[in-house]
C-alpha cells in the first residue's frame, strides 16, 4: 500500500532547541517549493523576494496539527504561526495591513537550524493584534498569529533551498 510508512525511529540525542529565530515571507505564487518526500528541494524560479523577520524572545513558535478522519478520508494539517514582535511604527503597520489582505508563504527558521515552509498551497491567513501595554514594561509591539491549512506536515528545505531563499532577502529592512 502507498501510504504504509518505510522506517523507523531511534530516540534522539538531547541536544535540540525550541523556538523560533526567524521568519521568512514570500509574496504569493503558485507552488512556491518543489517538495519532494517532505523535503522543499528548490525554490520556484518566479520568486524575486524574501522579507527577512528577525525574532527575539519567547513568543515565537511554529505548531502543526495533523488530523485524519477516517470516515471522511481526509487528512488536514493546521499550521499556526506565533509571533511577538516588539515596538509598533507606522513602518510596520503599513506591512502588517498588506501581510494580512494578502496570501502569503512563510518560511520558519527553528533554533535547531531547520527552514520549514508553511501556507505552500493556499498562504497563510493572519490576524495582527498591536498593543500598546499598560504599565511601562509591558509589552508593547505586534502580536501576530498565522493560520494555514495544508495536506502534509510542513516541508522542510534542502540546504540549495535555503541558500536560494536567503539569496533573495530583500536588502531594504527597516531598522
């Protein structure tokens, strides 16, 4: 059978990281990756830039959630996006307008070095919470949570992938 699963897994060493490091966005175009067995291989040739968000702190992280039903045959991965990012600018809200009306892909660094893309199919929905704080060291910058669903578990990229992403980094970030 097609789907019966071909290895598998010894516990690993101690050694990873949680979190997030970064996060990648990509303008929608149809079929971002070429994905092969769970792998994004390289990066469709019509893509001609990356925006490069840098994260710090605790409130980023990637979670994914596969459920199958088997009375309906489908199988449903919810990819949902975390994101806490400091200090709010009329720069930024400006993004975060054009982030939300649009259909982007992400791309999600991981503490352990993995890229993993999400929203490949359809992009990644997002809803942006601004706020301000109340006391002087509460938070105050973008909360932003992002939504796509997907066939599979995200793929992760190919060390070409990613060196052909990160080749397309836009250079005009703002400080």
């Amino acid at each position: 059978m097609a789907c019966d699963i071909t290895s598998g897994r010894k516990v690993p060493c101690k050694n990873s990281l949680a979190g997030t490091s970064k996060v990648f966005f990509i303008n929608h175009v149809e079929k971002p990756f070429t994905v092969v067995d769970g792998v994004a291989t390289a990066i469709n040739p019509s893509i001609d830039a990356v925006f490069q968000y840098d994260l710090s702190g605790e409130g980023n992280s990637l979670a994914q959630s596969m459920v199958s039903d088997k009375t309906a045959g489908t199988t449903v991965n919810t990819q949902t996006l975390t994101l806490a990012l400091q200090r709010i600018s009329k720069e930024d809200n400006h993004q975060f307008n054009l982030l939300a009306y649009g259909f982007p892909t992400a791309v999600v660094k991981d503490r352990n070095g993995l890229y993993h893309a999400i929203g490949t199919s359809e992009g990644v929905d997002f809803t942006v919470a601004p706020t301000t704080g109340a006391a002087k060291a509460d938070f105050n910058g973008y909360n932003l949570t992002g939504t796509a669903t997907e066939g599979a578990l995200a793929p992760i990229l190919s060390e070409t992938a990613v060196t052909a992403l990160l080749a397309l980094v836009s250079e005009d970030e703002e400080e």
